[in-house]
C-alpha cells in the first residue's frame, strides 16, 4: 500500500493554499508534515481525504487515481485534534455509529470494537461518556474510531496538540505501535518537531504552501536544504552569524565549545534546562547561544569557538544551502 501526492495544489480565489507538492509514503512509514501555522499542513490532510477540492495534481492511493472521489469512497482514517467524538454518546456508541453507516453486522460490530478496545485499553470504559474520560482516553477513543474502519492510509491532524506535555510523551510510542502495527501509509500533522522527530520515520517540512525538504529527522537536522529549516529545527535554534561575501554561516549551539582563544564574548543570561544549561552571550557577530553541562562555571567573559566541519553555509540571498 503506497500513497503518492503528485504535484497537488489548492487554489482559493487568487491564493494558492499549497502548490506543487510531491511526497510518498510507503507501507509502514510514518511520515510527519511540519511548519509554522497557515503553512499548509492540515489544508494538505484535508485534500488527501476528500474533504476539500484539489486545484491541481493528482492523489494516488494503492495505484488508484482518487483525486476528485467523493470523501465516502476513499478509505482513509483520520483523526483530528479536537477528537469530534459526540458528547451524548458512550464510547462504545461512538466506535458502534460509524459501524452501522456502513452496514456491518451487529454481531460483528460488537466483536470488533471489543477487540480495539482492548487493543487502546479502553475496555473497561466502553459505557461512560467522553466527558468522564481524560485527555489522553478521548484520544485513544478518536483513535480507535480510526483504527475500527481499517482504511488504506492513517492521516492524524495533531492528534495530541490538547495533551499536557508529560501525557504526550507517554502516548508517542504508544500512538506510533499502534498505528503503524496495521501496516499502512501514515501521515501524522504537528506543530512539534520534537514530536515529529521521535514518531516520524522522514519529516516534510512545510512553508508558505510548498514542501521544502522531506528527509529523515537525522538528515534534516544536520544537513537542512535551507535556512528556514536550519532556524526552524532544533532547539535552541541555530546560531547564524552576520553575511559574509552573499553567504550565511551557521552553527547549532551544541557545537559551540570554550576555548582559549576564539570570538570573545560576553555572558548575558543562562537558562537551566535539567541536564544541561542554555547560555545566552554577545559576541561581536551578534548574540549567541551555547549549550553545555550544567555543572559548568561559567566566567561573565568567555572565549568560543567551534569546528569548521559543524559550519552551515547559505546563500544570503536565496537561504539555499552552499556546503
């Protein structure tokens, strides 16, 4: 089962909402769209599972031309950041109605949803309402919904973007074996790279409705194509030091070291961040930003250097990567 989004656009009056995106996501791939918001990245779910019009491009499913079929005939899973389970319905009556649209069987029907909630370990919840459930439960309930209909590809919309910063990173793993387990394509959309980075097998970074790279999150971080990548992965954001000759150079924080000569530079503020520290410093390209070992002391005037091979250089013009 492979997905390929070929050239696809959508056009609202004059504006492209996204243009000339091409991906492929294979069996058993997660692949994560990225970008900061108003990009294009749910725009893009949307289109993928019928839910607006394509301007442009084609949507290939299993080497089927679904582009312009109806959203019912396309069998794509999809869940949404704000679950959209029905608040009146118990959990098992909201896995049970998508069931009986489609004209399964009772028996079978109860049998199945059975098995995805012992599958999500819901089971013992299967009758109280969505309003009795944590976060975390409503979402493994919008995701069963999803798992129940066993489609051809998993697109998830910020799934946990409503979940606490612990509870997600409890359920990445979890969400990851759980979808990737049936063997489809998947699609997970995120404003957290963070997350993307440890669900994802490759990254689509998006901006202004185009695709900027698509890479593996190793690749995408120490070798971004652009500059808008460089400073939108990885945080603490990268160090990039003033034009020189129609060129940016560029160094991640972590590759900043002290030495005994380098640039001087002046220690402004430090942040703790549990096993390592943040140092803000002024140096004569601009402020900078250093990570070390928090059992460091750190004097208010320091030297700093790095290695010319941790350097990014990119067209000041353009912001395309040159080495």
């Amino acid at each position: 089962m492979t997905l390929q989004i070929q050239n696809l656009g959508r056009r609202v009056g004059k504006q492209w909402i996204v243009r000339h995106l091409n991906l492929q996501v294979d069996n058993s791939e997660c692949v994560a769209l990225v970008g900061p918001s108003g990009c294009g990245k749910s725009s893009t779910l949307r289109l993928i599972a019928g839910l607006d019009s394509v301007s442009e491009g084609e949507i290939i499913l299993d080497q089927a031309n679904v582009t312009h079929a109806p959203a019912t005939q396309r069998a794509v899973g999809m869940v949404f950041q704000s679950y959209a389970l029905l608040p009146h319905l118990s959990v098992k009556a909201n896995l049970d109605l998508g069931l009986r649209v489609r004209g399964v069987r009772a028996s079978e029907r109860q049998q199945r949803i059975q098995a995805i909630l012992d599958l999500v370990q819901l089971q013992d919840r299967s009758e109280v309402l969505p309003a009795q459930l944590s976060g975390g439960q409503r979402q493994r309930v919008a995701l069963a919904r999803a798992l129940l209909r066993d489609p051809d590809v998993y697109l998830l919309d910020e799934p946990m973007s409503n979940l606490d910063a612990q509870l997600r990173e409890e359920l990445r793993p979890e969400l990851r074996r759980l979808v990737l387990d049936r063997h489809k394509p998947v699609i997970y959309v995120t404003h957290d790279q963070h997350e993307a980075m440890a669900i994802a097998d490759r990254i689509a970074v998006l901006h202004s409705g185009r695709i900027q790279q698509v890479a593996t999150p190793a690749d995408l971080y120490h070798r971004p194509e652009t500059l808008f990548i460089a400073k939108f992965i990885g945080r603490p954001q990268i160090n990039c030091f003033k034009p020189k000759d129609g060129a940016i150079c560029a160094v991640r924080p972590e590759s900043l070291f002290f030495a005994n000569e380098g640039l001087p530079c002046k220690l402004i503020s430090r942040e703790w961040l549990g096993s390592s520290q943040l140092l803000y410093l002024d140096s004569p390209h601009g402020s900078l930003r250093l990570s070390c070992s928090t059992t460091m002391e750190i004097p208010e005037t320091v030297h700093v250097s790095w290695h010319s091979s941790d350097e990014h250089h990119f067209d000041a013009t353009t912001g395309r990567r040159l080495t």
